[in-house]
C-alpha cells in the first residue's frame, strides 16, 4: 500500500461532511477504507493513459481515444471524491487527526513504457481485462455499495463512481469489438 503524501491538489479543497454520528473508531476504519480507494482510483489514471498510449499504437479510431482519455479525467475525479469523503471521516475525529489534505503518494511509472508496439491482440486482452472485466465489476460493486449507504455524501459518490465505471466498461467492449473487427 502506497503511503499519503501531503497536498498535491488531490483532496478536495474542502472534506464531505460524512459519519459525523458515527464512532471515531469506525470513522477512522471507513477513512482509511476510502483513502485505499483513492490510491486504487489514482493508479486507474495511469492504466487509462496507458490504454491511450497503446490505442495510438495500433491506429485506434478517435472516438476510443477520446474515450480513453475521458475515463482518465473520471478516475481523477474518483480519487478527489474518495479523498474528500476520507478527509471528512478524518476531520469529525475530535482529535482532529487527518483534517489537512493529503494525496496519493506519487505513482512508480518505471515499467510504464511500452516495452513493445502493441498489438491489436494485445489491446483487445488488456481492453478486455481491464475494461469488461474490471470496470463491470467496479461499477456493480460502487453501485450496491451505493444502495447500503446510509450517509447522502457517501452514496452520491459513489453513485457517480458507478455510473463513470459502467460507461468505462462499455468503452471496453468497444475497444474489443473494435480491435476484433480489424484482426478479422
């Protein structure tokens, strides 16, 4: 797990005001939760610039890289969002514990080259691992997270976090319908 780093513009400018009845206990349990999620989100940004990278590659079309690209800027709203609620879980703690903004730490990107021009077989894979598979399962999880919240904040988050995921899925299978298309 990737340590805080302080600022970097990834909280929000002010925390959600969540769990303010909740035991500081839970509040810290539920902070720490949506902090881990935020450094997930975080690396989602660089998995979709990859995707970006590797669509350019392979001569994608425009719409899947526009696509791709816009599932990027999500994820970077999904990690503010997460960040937000967790700064808030933090700030009503009455020590007061967690009230300054705080980040992901930077992101190891050494591997992030590509090693290889990729192949339409390869975007396919990776569109259908990360993509059908991983943001339909993102997008079920964030939306039956979002019918058992109880807090306003919480569930608005996450409501907008499944709806992003589950338009992220179907560019997914674009990219998969696509890159079939032109291997055939």
């Amino acid at each position: 797990v990737r340590q805080a780093a302080r600022g970097g513009g990834w909280g929000a400018e002010r925390p959600a005001s969540v769990g303010l009845s909740a035991p500081e206990h839970v509040r810290q349990l539920a902070a720490a939760h949506w902090f881990e999620r935020a450094q997930a989100e975080h690396a989602s940004v660089a998995s979709f610039a990859r995707h970006v990278l590797e669509l350019l590659g392979v001569g994608a079309p425009r719409h899947l890289v526009e696509g791709a690209s816009r599932a990027a800027l999500d994820e970077i709203e999904h990690a503010r969002l997460a960040l937000a609620l967790a700064a808030g879980l933090n700030a009503t703690s009455p020590s007061g514990a967690g009230t300054s903004l705080v980040g992901p730490a930077a992101l190891d990107v050494s591997d992030s080259r590509l090693a290889t021009q990729p192949s339409l077989l390869d975007v396919a894979v990776a569109a259908a691992r990360d993509g059908c598979v991983g943001e339909t399962v993102a997008a079920v999880e964030a939306r039956a997270s979002a019918l058992a919240a109880v807090d306003p904040s919480v569930r608005e988050a996450l409501l907008t976090i499944s709806a992003d995921e589950a338009r992220h899925a179907a560019l997914g299978w674009s990219m998969v319908q696509w890159a079939l298309a032109e291997m055939a």
